[in-house]
C-alpha cells in the first residue's frame, strides 16, 4: 500500500477502510491481488446495481469499442445517444406516464444537483433553496450549500447562503415536520425567503438511511404545488431500482418537477442527467454546458442495462424479495442483544441501515470487523453510526445470507469483545 501513502492525497477514503489492492471483480465479488475474494455490500456507493463487470454490459462495450464506435461527442447527435434516449423513453418514462425532457450534464451526480439548482433559479427568479437535514447532494459548492453533514461544510471553503434547512420526515420524532415547514412559508416574517426549489432525496444514503413516508411526500408535494415552489427529487444513490422501483418515489404517487439521476444510471460507467416537466426547459442553447455532458460509453451501458433489466417488473420483484431477506436477518441479528442494546434497522429495498442507538462508536468498528471477515460494507450517518447495506440488485440468494452471515459474525465478535473489556476495567 506505500504507493498510495507516498502519492495519493491525504483525501483518500475508501482505500483506509478497505486496506487491501482490489485485481477484479464480478457480480458481487470483489478480489484483491492475493486471490481473496470479497462479498460486496457496497456497490460502488449504488454505481454498480448491476454488478460488477455485468457480462450483458460489458460485451456491449466489447463491441461497440471494436466498432470504433464514437467515444466523446460534446453533445453532438450520436448513435449512442438516440438509442439510449429511445430506450429510457419506452421502457422508464411511458410505462410510468411521466413527460420529463431530459438534460446530460457533467458525468457526476454533483453536476446533475448543480444544473438542477441553477434552471430552478433561472425559472423562479429566486434565490433560496429548502433543503433538509442530513441531507446530502455532493461536494461542489452548489451542492455542498444543501448538504446537512457538517464534516463537509467547512466555513472557510463554502457559502452558506441561499439554502435553508428544514426537518426530514422523522426528525423529530413523531411531530409533523411538514406542519413546521408550512408555518414558516405562510408566515412572511418568519425569514425564509419563498424558495425556487425543494430538494431532497426520499431515502437519506449518506444521512443515515433515513426513509420518508409516504404520506410525508404526498404532503410535501401538495406544499409545493400551494406556494409555486418547484419539487426536485435527488435519487442519484436510490434511484434506479435500488428502492424496488425504478425511481424512489414511484411508491408515493407523486410527480416531481425535476429529478437527478447518476451512479447506476451509466450501467458503471460516469454518467449523470436531469429530468425536468417540459415546460421548465427554459435554458437558451449552450447557457449550461460542459466537456463531458455526453459520456457515449454509458449511453450503450445505459441502453443495454435498461433493455436487460427494465422491460418488465422482474427485477422490482427480485429486489422486494430480496429485501424481506435483508430485512428479517437484520432485526434477527438485532433481537439477539436487544437486552443490552438499542439497534435499529431501518430502509426501503436494498437501502438498509443497522444502527446501534446506545454506542455510535461501534459502527465503523462493525466496518472494520466485517472487512477482515471478508465482507465489504461501509457507514453513514451524520456521525457514521450507521452501518449501511447497498448490495447489488443481482446479487442471488445465497450469496446474500452469505454476507449478512459475515456481518452477523462481525457483530457477536465486536460485542463479545466490549463486554471482555469491560469485565477486565474491574
């Protein structure tokens, strides 16, 4: 690992988590260049919902790359791009009775937050943006200005201005957060300036896994549409079926105004777009633009992932059945010291955390153990006290009871130490 420590810059993550050199990997398997293979409950952060190295995707690639096929186009027409468009419109857009143009911006989720804050900005005529608490959008500054996590928003590199921060479905517990937001829209004195725009993301990824209701956005979206404000759904890590549909808020009912989508939108591959209702295509030619806005590589990824996996509800069934699993052997894991500690298991899909309420400590130490068991799964939360599952859609039955195994043997030897310790303090 001394090549990293010498070169790479001291702002590396992952690689302190997971201290080993990765050589290849495939659908849900990781393996270093010792041979030691790794279940992974990652997933790219949600990039790979498909896996890694998806043999659909990847001989797709294969040949379209043989065929000298065109790689970057600025957002010139390419075959690619019509057959990507065509695709997300019959098999994502009209089975689902949504009208949304679509946007290609810089291939990161960041950029999709970036171009969605700014055309709201440009169609309003406002400011002010309402973001929620823990929320998170990504690290350029735009999107850093809606981002809860204060780890990120250092005062000497972010302008705090223009967002404001209202409570996520939950926060206070049983209180109606909506009743809250409400009160400082009607109230013209209350110092929040009427927004552009709503963000927020339905089920909070880096936040903590935190889900919201139903009822929660049907609410939220009547508000919008009371006060002429714009609704923008951030589903670029549990979009793309990670929720059992397609998009996160299909299960609510409601239409929002625009949506980002990245991550597992490219099929692995760097992408990122924008949907927005028709009528919000206010944008003069060239007025947002960017060098890799048409990444044709992830086009054909794209193209061939929703063609493989979206023409009928196959896999949102795959994903809810797999969920139960997850679900269940959680809270089995979780009643086995419900004597001694408060776990909470909470998520949607194969978005879930396991949150040990009485010690957050414990966490990234389960992060740890777990690696050494071979199993990669990572933390969040606004003090990492959440450990978070993110496995591949695809991942079949038995691998999946395989890593929560894994995970569940972390556990027992995380807790069975803390309580030799204690034992040894007196």
């Amino acid at each position: 690992m001394r090549i990293f420590e010498n070169l790479e810059s001291e702002v590396r993550g992952y690689i302190r988590s997971f201290p080993t050199i990765f050589k290849k990997a495939k659908g849900a398997i990781l393996t270093d260049e010792q041979g030691v293979d790794y279940i992974d409950f990652f997933a790219g952060a949600g990039t790979l919902n498909y896996g890694h190295n998806n043999e659909h995707i990847s001989k797709a690639l294969i040949e379209y790359l043989q065929e000298d096929g065109i790689v970057h186009g600025l957002d010139m027409a390419t075959v690619a791009k019509k057959e990507f468009l065509q695709t997300f419109e019959s098999h994502i857009l009209k089975p689902r009775n949504l009208e949304y143009k679509i946007q290609f911006t810089g291939p990161t989720g960041t950029n999709a937050v970036e171009t969605a804050l700014k055309l709201a900005r440009l169609v309003k005529g406002r400011s002010n943006i309402i973001a929620f608490t823990n929320g998170y959008h990504g690290l350029s500054q735009g999107s850093l200005a809606v981002t809860g996590n204060n780890e990120y928003r250092d005062e000497s590199y972010i302008s705090r201005t223009n967002a404001t921060f209202m409570p996520f479905d939950g926060y206070f517990g049983d209180m109606n957060t909506l009743s809250y937001f409400r009160k400082f829209l009607s109230d013209g004195s209350s110092g929040v300036d009427l927004p552009a725009a709503v963000i927020l993301e339905t089920i909070q990824g880096e936040g903590g896994i935190n889900v919201a209701s139903k009822e929660w956005l049907q609410e939220l979206e009547a508000i919008c549409r009371e006060f002429d404000i714009l609704l923008i759904i951030d589903d670029i890590q549990v979009g793309n079926g990670r929720s059992g549909d397609f998009f996160s808020f299909e299960f609510a009912g409601i239409n929002p105004d625009m949506v980002t989508l990245s991550k597992s939108i490219g099929g692995g591959l760097p992408m990122a777009i924008l949907l927005f209702k028709p009528h919000l295509d206010q944008w003069k030619p060239g007025e947002h633009t960017g060098t890799f806005r048409g990444n044709n590589l992830a086009f054909v990824a794209s193209k061939v992932s929703l063609e493989q996996y979206w023409q009928n509800d196959n896999i949102s069934k795959a994903v809810k059945y797999k969920e139960k699993i997850l679900k269940d052997y959680l809270e089995k894991i979780a009643s086995k010291y419900k004597d001694d500690y408060e776990i909470e298991v909470r998520g949607r899909g194969l978005a879930y955390g396991f949150e040990i309420k009485n010690d957050s400590s414990m966490a990234s130490d389960l992060s740890s153990y777990s690696f050494q068991e071979q199993l990669i799964v990572e933390t969040c939360g606004s003090l990492g006290q959440v450990v978070k599952f993110l496995p591949p859609l695809l991942i079949d039955e038995e691998l999946l009871l395989e890593g929560l195994k894994r995970f569940e043997k972390a556990v027992d030897r995380l807790i069975v130490e803390r309580k030799n310790n204690l034992k040894g303090e007196f």
